[in-house]
C-alpha cells in the first residue's frame, strides 16, 4: 500500500515505516502528525484518485529530527568583467517516518470537535427565531449595499439567487449593472 500526500508544499510518494526528508516542520522531535491532503492511495489492484483530495484519507508519521541538508554552492562570474559571487546555502529539514496510511474514516477527531459547535447553534437557531423581524430589515441592508465593494465570487452568488443567466462569462461590472 503507497500513497501520495502533499507535505510542506511539496508531493511524496510514500508508504509504511519509509523516511522521507521533507522541508522544515514547526513540530517537535519525535511528535507525532498527521497529513490529510492525500492525493492518491494504492492497495494492491484498488486504487483511489481524490479530486484534488481524498475525503477521509490520512498519513500519520512521526517526526524523527530536524536537520540541515548538504551545502549547495552557488557561483555567478562574469568573464571579463572582474564579476564572481559565491554563496553558499543548506535547507533546513525535517526526517519523518510513515507510522499509517489510512484510506478512510480518518476525520472522525474532526467530527468529535464539530459536534461542540453542534450544540452551541441550537442556541443561536432559537436566538434567530424569537427575533424574526430582524431578517427583513438584513434584506434592506443587503439591497443597500454597495456592490463594487464585493467580490466576483458573491456577485455570481448574488445573481445565481436572484436566477440571473450567463453568469460565468460575466465581468464584475456586468455583474453589478444585472443585480441593480
């Protein structure tokens, strides 16, 4: 089973036990982390290709030490011209090992925190319901307001409630001139 995740900007193609040198890490030595951007997983004949990410899906390591790589020397001369600059430069890293590769199920902890906040917005769904007056005078206030100040993206929002067509070739000005 192999997977490819996306870590600390960069894709590794990795499986279980096998050390990966990735850029630096604000974890400490021998933490442990997880990495829930995994693009693809592999077992055996299945293979699992997320768009971009696959839902559910994580790799646990746990962090080993933090090191400097081999010094890469970089030179620039210009002939003829009495121009030379050396510089010399080491990448900070981070030598993680791949303890798990789940396929799946991985967000339940997410879910777990979620569900606080779960309990905290029946509170604000009978909040909303004892005021119901406040919401016409939110729809005034929205109509009001100045729409070269929004983004694209809420324009084509707004036009795709109030059913306005061809919305995608639109540019903010059009987009503005249909919602007035």
């Amino acid at each position: 089973m192999y997977a490819i995740v996306e870590i600390a900007g960069h894709q590794f193609k990795v499986e279980k036990d096998q050390r990966v040198f990735v850029n630096r890490l604000q974890t400490e030595e021998g933490k442990k982390v997880s990495f829930d951007n995994v693009l693809l997983v592999a077992d055996g004949d299945k293979v699992t290709v997320g768009a971009p990410a696959i839902d559910g899906a994580q790799v646990g390591a746990k962090v080993l030490k933090h090191l400097k790589g081999d010094k890469v020397i970089v030179f620039k001369k210009k002939r003829r011209k009495g121009y030379r600059v050396k510089n010399g430069h080491r990448q900070s890293l981070t030598e993680i090992v791949i303890e798990s590769i789940a396929a799946s199920g991985a967000k339940k902890a997410a879910k777990v925190e979620n569900e606080g906040a779960k309990k905290a917005a029946p509170a604000k769904a009978k909040a909303e319901t004892a005021a119901p007056k406040a919401k016409p005078a939110a729809k005034k206030a929205e109509a009001t307001q100045d729409l070269s100040k929004l983004t694209v993206a809420e324009l084509k929002e707004m036009a795709k409630a109030k059913g306005v067509e061809g919305i995608s070739s639109m540019k903010k000005a059009d987009l503005i001139a249909a919602l007035s």
